[in-house]
C-alpha cells in the first residue's frame, strides 16, 4: 500500500511541475475526415495567448491511425 501512495504523491509532483512549467496551450477538438478540427475554447486560448501571430501549426505528439480512430 505504501508504494501506491509513493506513486501516486509523485504523479502529483510530476503534474504539478508540468503545469508549472508548460508555455502552450491545451488543444482540444477531433479528426474529422483526417482533418483536426479544434473546438472553440481551443481557438480562443490561441488567439488570446498568440494574439499577434501570424502563423500557426498544430503538432501532435501521439501515435495516430485513423482507421482505428474512425467514428462508426
């Protein structure tokens, strides 16, 4: 049981110093015919965070088969 606390009081940390230390913004939304579609909140975190950029690109850092991901 002891080690199941350790663990889960150092994801804590671990989250804790994520939040900390990220710059970006959390992107939200779904593939859509192999497209990424960001859903409003998304958008409005970059234009408020990136107010005066004038390019953009959406990176994403997972492994992605959108044959597997299809909606039914």
């Amino acid at each position: 049981m002891a080690k199941i606390e350790n663990d889960r009081e150092a994801l804590g940390h671990a989250i804790r110093a994520f939040n900390e230390q990220r710059s970006g913004v959390v992107l939200t939304g779904e593939i859509i015919e192999g497209k990424v579609v960001l859903d409003e909140a998304a958008l409005r975190a970059i234009k408020e965070k990136f107010a005066d950029a004038k390019v953009s690109f959406v990176a994403v850092n997972a492994p992605f088969d959108p044959d597997v991901h299809a909606a039914d």
